[in-house]
C-alpha cells in the first residue's frame, strides 16, 4: 500500500522542549466530501490557539491528523527537526502531542487511576505509583480527583478532569482541546482556561482549543484561526477581534448572537394553551436509594416554551429520561393531554406524544452506524413498513423531503450517521421528533456542542414548534438561551421546582439565588 505524502517534523528533541506547529496544504476526503482542503496553518510556541469553525468546517479532522487518528491524503506537518511519520496516537505522544477529546474515551467500570494509566506499555502496573501520579498532576494543576473513584460515579465535570489529567502525565509540549467545555459549568471552564494558562505560561507549551463557543476563544486564546468548508478562512490576533466579526467569517454572513440580555419573547405566546404535560409530585429514587426527582411538579401548555433552569446534576437528565420512558417514577403521575402516561414502559411516552431531544445525541438520540434514511424512520416504523416489512423506497423518499424540509446537509440518505457533523446530526433527531408532530417537545441541552449557526438554527425551530401549538420543554444549563427562548422559567434544584418566573418579568438576582438553592 502506497503511503500518502505526508511528514511530520520535530526539531531538537530534547533540546527543543516547546516547538511551534506548522501544518502545511493538508488534504482529507471522505469520498466526495472534502474535510479538510489545502489547510495551512501556524501554531506558535508559548500561545494559546483559537481553531474556530462550524460543526463540519473540519477542526476536529485536521486536530486528528495532528495526532495520528486520521491519515492525511496529502500535506506535511512540521514540528521543526526530526523527520517522522505519525501514523498512530502512541507516536504523536512519544513527540508529545497530546489531545483531550470531545467525546470521554474513559472505561466507566474502572477506577481513574486504571483510566489514566490504560494503554502504558509497562509489564508491570504499579497502584500506588499511579495513585501518587493522579495526585501530583492533579496538585499542580488544580485538577484534584480521588484516584480511586469508578469513573462511572463521576459527573461530566470530573470526567474531563480525568482525561487531562490522563493527557497531562505524558508532559506533552503541544496540547489539543476538542470542545473541551461542552460539558463544563462556568466554574469548571474557568479552572480549565487556567490550566491551559499554566500549560503555556510555565511550560512553554504549544495550545490549541477547538471550539464554537465565541465568548469562550476570545477569553481564552492569543490567536484565532478561523475555518469553512475544510479550508481556513481567517488568522487574527484574539485581541482585535469581536464576537460579530468572528461569528460572520465562521457562517459567511451575519448570525443573530444570543446575548444574556437580549430576552425574545414570541408575540402572543403566553400560558393561555390547554395543558400539554404535567408532572405532579414526581419522586425518582435511585437504586441506592438516593433520590433524584423530589416531589417535582410542572405544567408546559400548548404553544409554550418552558425552560428549566438551573446548575447541571440538580436532576435534569433523570427528568428527561422519565418523559423519554427510560425512568420509571417511584410516585407521582405524568399527564400528556390530560391522560396520564405509565411512566418507564417502552414507548409509551413516544405513543403518548412526547418528542425528545436527548441531550447526549450519541448515546441516546440516533445509532451512528445506520443510515440517515433509517435514523430518521426510527420512531415511526409503521409508516415506512407494510405487513412487518421495510418500504425502503417510502423511507429514502420520506429521508429525502425531511433532509429537505430540515436543511441536513449530507451527501444523500444512505450515508452513516458518523459521517454527518454534530449540527446537520442534531438536525436529523430533531427533524424526527417533529415529524411524527408531537403534543410535547422535550429539548434537553438541544445546543450544546453546536455552533453559532446551528444554535439559531435550533432556536428558530423551537420557537416554530410552539408557534404551531407544540409545548415545548426546554431543559438547558445555559442561561442566555433559556432567557433567550423560554416564555416561562422554572428553576431546578435537588431534583424539585424551587420557583418559577414569567420571561418578561425574570428577576436575575432572585433567579441566581434559586439556581444556587440559596431562595
């Protein structure tokens, strides 16, 4: 097999221990999709480097090039030095290239000692140097994690902790962030611009952050590199830049950009519907015997947008696995029309007329290894079916007018799920929900990972559904957007509604008070 054209070069070994990034005319396809197109850039030692783009402008492609998950087709890599070829991530870590991934790759049933130490070489696993390695890095970087804990137990938060730690201990002298706060709370993503601050700082390290977020690369980065379409569009110093101008070179036109101040309110919308859902006293307890939901109750009427409020692992996931039936209630009735629905049997909340938007799309919202055509058919089989069997003709066509009607960008229905960017993958569940036209609409982070044109996309629709008499739920820890789409705000805490608040009439001190559990 004929290798591609393409080299990595590390300069000095030992005696260059923060060489900068030059990536030269890289080129990837995937068939007629081009992810990456003659890209060039430079990633300077001692700096933190913004990669900002669309879902699908080929960040993630190129960062993977970089550390020998993907293969170029053609294009060099230059780390100034010794001539290599990096063909796997063991390599791109013995020249210390290192990546945090968008996606954990962590082993739920083991410890984070055994996660941080999967894949050494060593014959010999010795705990308690594993331990004692956990802690130091975790000291120096303000990382702290009980190196015994089942990573299983952690919450989002500490699970990123483990895998920069886990990257962290190979010293890397260049260091990749992939959407790195996607599932961070504020407190937490501050931590992490801090480390990264140290990284460069103190160790001389190369940086670079993928990213979507615009506030978040110009309080965290020194430069900005701007992609489209697999190419780079714009290279600027952070400094002279803005959010609008930014936002314009990512999309190639101007985007509406949510803003904590910018309150929308639909005209007419208000809480004159009859009730969609209810929750009354709703109770979930775990198998240990915690409980989850305490006594919640809510009402989300037709034509509604009810956003939920409030800090992450206050019992958000649980309630949307409840009004998915993934959960079922320990007390407490759920009503959907005014007909209560038997809570944790398969499919009834979907019968009843629940949508979901899960906020995990991977885990819970489609199956990346079938189609498009298929993912899109998953929750209304009987009408691309007759007599037990697949109308494959009636789905590509139903496929077809709902890629249409939903804007999916993708080469054609058939075409994996894995092969689509996380925006034009979000469309896609969210264009299946809506098709079967639900009574209830349950949004759970539906924008997280997304970027700014994606994140109008989603708004536009969710505000489109209520408008055609959908109750909308929307379950989100970013408070712009709950104050940017929500008619009505309830506040989650402890698993039970502390209060709630007409969007036109919101009290931000009384409202922080009630995330914090403090009213």
């Amino acid at each position: 097999m004929t290798q591609p054209d393409v080299t990595v070069v590390v300069g000095g070994g030992a005696k260059a221990p923060s060489p900068a990034v030059a990536i030269r005319s890289i080129t990837k396809s995937y068939g007629a999709l081009r992810a990456c197109d003659d890209v060039s850039m430079v990633l300077q030692a001692g700096r933190i480097h913004g990669i900002l783009g669309q879902n699908g402008a080929g960040k993630s492609t190129l960062m993977k090039i970089l550390i020998g998950l993907v293969t170029p087709d053609s294009g060099e890599i230059h780390l100034a030095g010794e001539r290599v070829q990096v063909t796997s991530p063991q390599q791109a870590a013995d020249l210390g290239i290192g990546m945090v991934h968008q996606h954990f790759s962590l082993v739920d049933a083991l410890t984070v000692w055994e996660n941080v130490v999967l894949g050494d070489r060593s014959s010999r696993l010795d705990a308690d140097r594993a331990r004692a390695l956990v802690a130091e890095i975790g000291g120096r970087y303000g990382l702290g994690i009980d190196p015994d804990a089942r990573v299983g137990t952690l919450t989002a938060g500490q699970r990123q902790r483990v895998e920069i730690v886990k990257c962290l201990r190979r010293n890397p002298r260049v260091l990749i962030f992939d959407e790195p706060t996607s599932v961070l709370t504020m407190e937490e993503s501050e931590q992490l611009f801090g480390v990264l601050r140290q990284v460069v700082r103190d160790e001389g390290g190369t940086v670079a952050l993928v990213s979507h977020r615009l506030e978040e690369v110009l309080k965290a980065t020194d430069d900005v590199v701007i992609m489209r379409d697999g190419r780079v569009v714009a290279e600027m110093p952070t400094s002279g830049t803005s959010p609008d101008e930014l936002a314009r070179a990512m999309v190639g036109r101007d985007v509406r950009l949510r803003t904590s101040d910018a309150h929308h309110m639909r005209s007419g919308a208000g809480t004159d519907g009859d009730v969609a859902l209810r929750l009354s006293g709703v109770t979930v307890r775990s198998r240990r015997g915690g409980t989850e939901l305490d006594g919640l109750s809510l009402t989300v009427r037709a034509g509604e947008i009810v956003g939920v409020a409030g800090a992450e692992g206050n019992g958000q996931r649980v309630l949307a696995d409840v009004l998915s039936s993934l959960r079922r209630v320990t007390s407490g009735t759920v009503e959907v029309g005014g007909a209560a629905v038997d809570t944790g049997r398969a499919g009834a909340m979907a019968a009843a007329g629940i949508g979901v938007v899960p906020e995990d799309r991977h885990d819970s919202g489609c199956v990346l290894d079938m189609t498009v055509a298929e993912n899109l058919a998953l929750t209304s089989l009987d009408r691309v079916s007759s007599r037990g069997a697949l109308d494959l003709p009636a789905m590509r066509e139903s496929a077809e007018r709902l890629i249409a009607q939903f804007g999916v960008s993708c080469p054609s229905p058939d075409v994996p799920m894995w092969t689509l960017s996380g925006g034009n993958q979000q469309r896609v569940v969210l264009a299946r929900e809506l098709s079967v036209r639900p009574k209830v609409l349950v949004a759970a982070q539906p924008t997280r990972g997304l970027d700014v044109s994606a994140i109008e996309y989603m708004g536009d629709r969710l505000r489109e559904a209520a408008a055609d008499g959908v109750g909308v739920l929307l379950i989100s820890s970013e408070l712009d957007e709950i104050l940017h789409l929500a008619d009505r705000i309830v506040v989650i805490y402890k698993g039970a509604i502390v209060g709630e608040m007409p969007n036109e009439a919101v009290d931000m001190a009384r409202l922080g008070m009630l995330i914090g559990g403090a009213a």
